[in-house]
C-alpha cells in the first residue's frame, strides 16, 4: 500500500497540474513554465485511481463488483470531476442498479468503451502488484474491465500498471519501453508503443504529440503510447516529466496523472515539489485512512 499510495500522490498532482491548462494562451503559459495558483482541483482521473486504492487496501486485490460501487459511490457524491460522456453513461446506468458487465459491454454498439480511463487511473495498481508482473497483468484487465470493455482500453491498462511496476525500480529505466511492449498484448495502442520506442531521443513533446496522439480522440492508443513515452525519458525527474506532458497539450490531465502516477514510482515522494503537494487539494479517501 505504501507504494500504491506514492503512485496515488503522483498521478493526483500530475492530473491536478494538467487540468489548470485548459485555458487561453496555454502555450505561452507552458513556455514560461508558469505554475498555477493553488488551490489545484483533481478530476475524475483522480477520484477513479482513489477507488483503486481503497479496493486493493481492503481486499489486496481488485474485486470488480467493489470496485464499480466505489465508482458509482464516489460519482454520486462528485458528478462535477470532468467524467466523460460515456462514464457517466455507465456509471449512472450502474447506479440505478444495472448490472455493471450488461452496461460496460453495451456501449459502443456492443464493442465496449476503448477509452484511456482504465489507463489514467491504474498506475497505483501496478504499484501495488510490482513484485509480479504477471499479476499486474491480470489486475489490470480485472480493473479495466468495469468500464472498459474493449480490448485498447484493456491493452492501455496494461500498458500503464506494467510501466508503474517497472518505474519502481525493477530494472533499467532504459528498458521500461520495451518491457511495457513485451506486456501489451497486440493491439493499436501496442503499435504506439513500438512508434514511441523508435522516436528520437531529441524529439520535442510537440513532435511526440503529433506522430502519436497525446489523448485528442481520448482513447488509449491515442493517449497511452504519448505518456509512457513522456514518463520513459524523465523517470529522474517529476517536474520535468510534468512539464514535458502538458507541452503536448491533448487531453493533459490524463496524460499528466499517468506519467505523474509513473515517475513518482521512480523518484519517492521527495521527488514530487513539496509545494505542488500542497497546492492539490486534499484527497477525499473515504473509507481508505488517510
């Protein structure tokens, strides 16, 4: 848990830290690195990785009809964190007591959500597994599969929860790439992975951005190759990786929570700004201490 929650720190700063860049002159703003006033509002990228944290503290492991009550739970309480159209589609079907693999299988004329939500909220679960990368494997598709039917959105969830497991210090940061493609089973967002690994190392974010995607579409292929690439090249560096992320603007937030719940892995708590900490707001755990 003491990992799981490190991750939790990363990704909820990262996602707080992306969100304050939807705005006019964003990219002027990023230049000059310009921090944002606190306090720092979290999204749902945040409040879904905290219902992980709270299922693998109570049950150290992921029990899927738990977690889609800690969805459903902390929704209801917050509709107002950023949920996408079809989250909350889900999550309100859910909540007036529709089966959960009835509703998340039906979306998407049946095909299920492809999304990057099961991949913006799993970096604490690959913590928590990392001893065992088949286990983070397997956790990763049970927790995906509430809300992400599809195979990308699973494939995505691997992807990151293999990549947090590696970033806490499993083997060289050099590797983390090719480990996390090794991992991912094939798929679009593989294929991204494998573009991503090829990119030079000069490359810009910007240029990373438009040869991957950085979460435009919102989906995992589009979203996950970008932020694992970002997390691979500043694994030393939180406020770099940060800062790196959000210049390839897309969906920020999302990009910046799953390199922040990455890196944290690999830097410790000391290595996330202590003011941008405390600039966050204070997580809401619920029914997990504090």
């Amino acid at each position: 848990m003491q990992r799981g929650r490190l991750s939790l720190d990363g990704l909820s700063v990262g996602d707080a830290f992306g969100q304050h860049f939807f705005i006019h002159n964003v990219e002027f703003l990023i230049g000059q690195r310009t921090i944002p006033f606190p306090r720092w509002k979290y999204t749902d990228d945040t409040a879904m990785a905290l219902s992980i944290v709270e299922v693998l503290d109570r049950h150290g492991l992921i029990d899927q009809d738990e977690l889609m009550r800690a969805f459903v739970r902390r929704y209801q309480r917050e509709p107002d964190r950023g949920y996408g159209a079809t989250a909350q589609q889900i999550l309100e079907e859910v909540g007036e007591g529709n089966p959960w693999r009835t509703v998340s299988l039906g979306v998407f004329g049946g095909e299920g959500s492809m999304g990057n939500g099961a991949a913006m909220r799993v970096a604490p679960l690959g913590a928590y597994f990392a001893d065992d990368l088949n286990r983070v494997v397997r956790e990763a598709i049970v927790s995906a599969e509430v809300t992400h039917a599809h195979a990308e959105g699973k494939a995505g969830a691997i992807a990151v929860a293999v990549a947090a497991a590696w970033a806490r210090g499993i083997g060289p940061s050099e590797e983390l790439l090719q480990v996390v493609i090794e991992q991912t089973p094939i798929s679009e967002t593989r294929q991204g992975l494998e573009k991503a690994r090829r990119l030079d190392r000069s490359a810009s974010p910007i240029e990373a951005a438009q040869l991957l995607g950085s979460g435009q579409r919102v989906t995992a292929p589009d979203t996950v190759p970008f932020a694992i690439w970002c997390a691979a090249r500043h694994l030393d560096n939180y406020e770099e990786a940060m800062w790196n992320t959000v210049a390839g603007l897309g969906d920020r937030d999302t990009t910046c929570a799953i390199v922040g719940g990455i890196v944290s892995l690999s830097i410790g708590r000391a290595g996330i700004p202590a003011d941008w900490l405390r600039a966050r707001e204070s997580l809401q755990i619920g029914e997990v201490s504090d």
